[in-house]
C-alpha cells in the first residue's frame, strides 16, 4: 500500500459540506476533530513547577512573597501550579526550596483536519437497555463502518460488552453526560473541571447541570466511542464506567497545567484508563524541557495502574523525520499512541481500503503504538450525497449525539448562541485521530473486564500483539504495531 499524507491547508479548503436536505448533512460551524497540543506562548502570570524532593510547606507563602498565588499542589506527583507571577519574578521561583524546574505554562488547542458534519436523530428508536445488551441493533448502527472495521460486532455477539468495574477517564472538552447514549455511564462524583472559565458559562446558561456539561462537542463524541448505550450509536464498549475530567474549554484550548492535573486526577480516582484525544506536537526550539515534565505526570499514573492511550495528532508530520518538531504526549513510553484510518469511499469499506491511512495522521515509528479508525476522506473528488454511510460517499465520518450544551462561540470567546443540538436529537460526525484513540482506550477497557486491571503494561502488550499488521513487518510509521483488532485481541 503506499502510504500518503497531505497537508492540512489542502484538508480544510477541499472539504465543502453538501447542501442542506432531510437526507444530507447539514453544513455546522468548523469543529476541532482531533486535538494538537499547539504551543501558544505561555499564560500570562501561569507557571508549573516541578519538585522531585517534596515542596516546602511554606510554599503558598514564599510564591506570596514573588506576588503570585498557589493555584494547585500536587504531592505525590511533585506538581504545582502558580499564578499572578511578573516575569520579572519567575526566575526567583527556582530560587524556592524543593523546587527542581520551573516552565511557563502553555495553551493548548484543538485543531480542525475537518469540518464536523450533523444529522438528524429524532426517529432513532429509543429503548436503550436493549440496545447496551445488544449494541449491533442501535438505531444508526448501519453508519458505524468504524465498529465493524475492528471486529466490535463479533466481541458484542460473544456477549463481551466490558464491565462497570472498569473505568475509563475522558480528558476532553467535557460530556453530555445524560445524552440517550451516555446516559448512566458517567460517574460524575468522581468528574471533575479544570477550565473555570466554562464554570462561569454552567453557571449563566445551565445552573442545573455539571461542571463537565459540553459547550463544545467533541468530548462527547471521543466517550461515545469507549462506551454507549447504543441507543443511536454503539461503542466498542455498552457497559463500561466513563468519567468526564474537562481540560479544555468551549472553545476547545486549555491549559497545559490543566491536562497535567486531569491526568493527576483521573489516576488519582480509579481511572484504570485515560483517553487523551490531545495528541500532536510543538515546536521543538525551546520546548524539549516539557517531554520531561510530561514523563513525570504519565510516571505517576504509571504506578497508579492507569494505562494513558492519546491521540498521534492531525498534521501530517513524520516525526521521524522532523527536525523542527517534537511530539507531546506521544513522547512518553508508558502511553499508547494511536494515529488513523479509514475507507475514503463507501465502495472502499468491502476492500482493504478500509484501511487506508489518513491522509492528516501523525506518523513514525518512533511514536506510533498502533492505529485506529479515525475516519477518511477522498479530497480528489466532488462530494455528493449518497447513502454510505450517511450523506457523503467519499468521507467515512465517527458518530455521536451531539452535545446538547453545545455552543458557538466567536474568535474572542464570546458566546453567539446555541449550536442547535440544545434539543437533544441531533448526532454531530467527526473525523480525525482524535475518533481513532478512543477505540483503542475502549478495546483497553474490554481487555481489562476480561483480564483484571492490576497490569496495564501487559494490556498495551496485548493490544499491539493482536494488532493487524497492514504494513511492513515490525513497526510500520503508520501503522505502528497495526490497526488493532478486538476480535483478535479476545481469541474470537
């Protein structure tokens, strides 16, 4: 097969969404569909300190002293976050006792490989219990190419459908935690925000609701892809625990410290996995002093018992290769990296171009664990309306509900309305290698019900063994070990 990847500019200005029809997609504002972690200069006043012999207990009160505020401590990882501090006084940071690095803190963003796409939901059927018993008979099964590509049909028919015991973090944008599909399948005493700036929108527009509501869209569809009630749509798993840890905002960015302190905080609440739909690069100049920092955080879950599966990100770049850049979270060597595939026409599903790589993936050998499907797109095409698998013939799209909280924000974060999802009935499509990861932290949670989750070494083990190996033999950089497989992975 030969392997090839295309810019990202081509991605964006080649995709235009089909006129408006009950039987075709209806056009939505650009949504990120896979996250980059994009270095943005630091926050203002923001600094993550770093202490490998403990922070002295009068901590709060020495970063007073420079002018700041402890925002956030965390012991056990040896992590703390400081804010209000002049750049004049950072340097004096490292003067503190205990503490062994000091970093600006940085934003990081979703990028967009993709417009998103919507439809409607309003005729799908609505009896969920016998749909999480039975995820194949969910009411737009038929559209879920990316369940059948690694055999989920097969683990659901042997009546493998995870475990409640199991439960698996979604570092994201937030969920529509009570959506047909989630409904039940989020723990949210053990859910938690770390983007006040979307407490203060829960706050105004939806006091009843929790702090992880979705004001954007795509945590919902990345937790719908581990575990659903299939309802509309089915997950690789129907019976698995979600909990939502929000680390970006409504507008898709946040802060670095934040994903640092979700992954804290997912390890820290018996989140055996975490889905991290955060994956991509930075600029390597000035920036390899935060692999270490980041090595530190996934250390610490490590040793929780928690396996980290992230997303390889959406730029096309061979990080083999380029010199420029360094990957973020796929650095580390505890974590799964996943990048994507998928058939770029509805003809392709029934041929190995099922299979076909991304033509906006992150690859290399050095990163990538395995693949996943991620959706696809044939850009050399006019797109037409069509009934595969649901509006276009050359785009295989990742399904969801679309959050009901979903908002619409503009360039300076002000909100400009509702992104028409608010009455519940509309499922929103996605494509990117954020869609991939959260089928490999679903088939990790399988494994887990089946296996036990005291070894989450031996589960990535698995994951890669049982992979399909598309490419060339060993590691492939697109593939890594291969598109995993979840029939394979369970014997069937």
């Amino acid at each position: 097969m030969s392997h090839r990847s295309r810019p990202i500019a081509l991605l964006m200005s080649t995709l235009a969404i089909a006129a408006c029809s009950p039987d075709s997609p209806n056009p939505v504002a650009p949504s990120p569909s896979a996250a980059r972690a994009a270095v943005a200069g630091s926050t203002s006043g923001r600094y993550i300190l770093a202490s490998n012999s403990g922070f002295p207990s009068d901590l709060a009160k020495q970063v007073a002293k420079l002018g700041g505020a402890v925002e956030r401590v965390h012991t056990g990882a040896g992590l703390a976050v400081v804010t209000g501090i002049a750049s004049a006084n950072a340097g004096k940071l490292a003067a503190i006792s205990g503490v062994s690095e000091v970093e600006p803190d940085m934003q990081v963003s979703l990028t967009v490989p993709v417009a998103a796409t919507s439809a409607d939901a309003a005729a799908v059927a609505s009896d969920v219990v016998t749909s999480q018993g039975n995820p194949a008979t969910a009411g737009r099964y038929s559209w879920q190419w990316n369940m059948r590509l690694i055999g989920a049909d097969k683990a659901w028919a042997a009546g493998k459908l995870g475990s409640s015991s199991v439960t698996v973090a979604i570092l994201d944008t937030g969920i529509d935690y009570d959506a047909p599909d989630l409904n039940g399948l989020v723990d949210l005493s053990r859910s938690a925000s770390f983007i006040p700036s979307d407490d203060s929108i829960t706050a105004k527009y939806f006091p009843s609701r929790n702090k992880i509501s979705d004001y954007h869209g795509h945590g919902t569809n990345v937790a719908t892809q581990v575990s659903s009630k299939a309802a509309a749509l089915a997950g690789v798993t129907s019976k698995t625990t979600l909990i939502g840890v929000k680390v970006l905002n409504g507008q898709g960015s946040g802060d670095l410290s934040a994903i640092l302190n979700g992954v804290l905080w997912a390890a820290d609440h018996g989140a055996n996995v975490a889905n991290m739909s955060l994956g991509g690069e930075f600029a390597k100049a000035g920036n390899g002093r935060y692999v270490g920092l980041i090595n530190k955080i996934f250390n610490y879950a490590s040793q929780k018992g928690m396996l980290v599966v992230v997303a390889a990100g959406n730029d096309a770049v061979d990080f083999d290769h380029d010199g420029n850049s360094l990957p973020t979270f796929c650095a580390a060597s505890q974590v799964v990296c996943v990048s994507a595939v998928g058939p770029t026409t509805g003809a392709d599903f029934a041929t190995s171009g099922a299979n076909a790589v991304a033509a906006y993936t992150n690859f290399g050998r050095s990163s990538i664990s395995v693949a996943g499907p991620g959706g696809n797109a044939d850009f050399a095409h006019d797109l037409a309306a069509s009934a595969w698998p649901w509006g276009v013939d050359i785009a295989s799209w990742v399904w969801s509900y679309c959050s009901k909280t979903s908002l619409v924000f503009d360039d300076s974060g002000n909100i400009l309305g509702y992104a028409g999802c608010q009455a519940g009935n509309r499922l929103r499509g996605y494509i990117g290698t954020s869609q991939a990861t959260p089928h490999v932290a679903g088939l990790a949670a399988l494994l887990m019900a089946e296996r036990g989750v005291s070894n989450p070494s031996q589960i990535k083990a698995a994951i890669e063994k049982s992979a399909v190996d598309l490419g060339q033999p060993g590691t492939d950089p697109f593939y890594g070990k291969g598109r995993i497989s979840v029939s394979n992975a369970l014997g069937l």
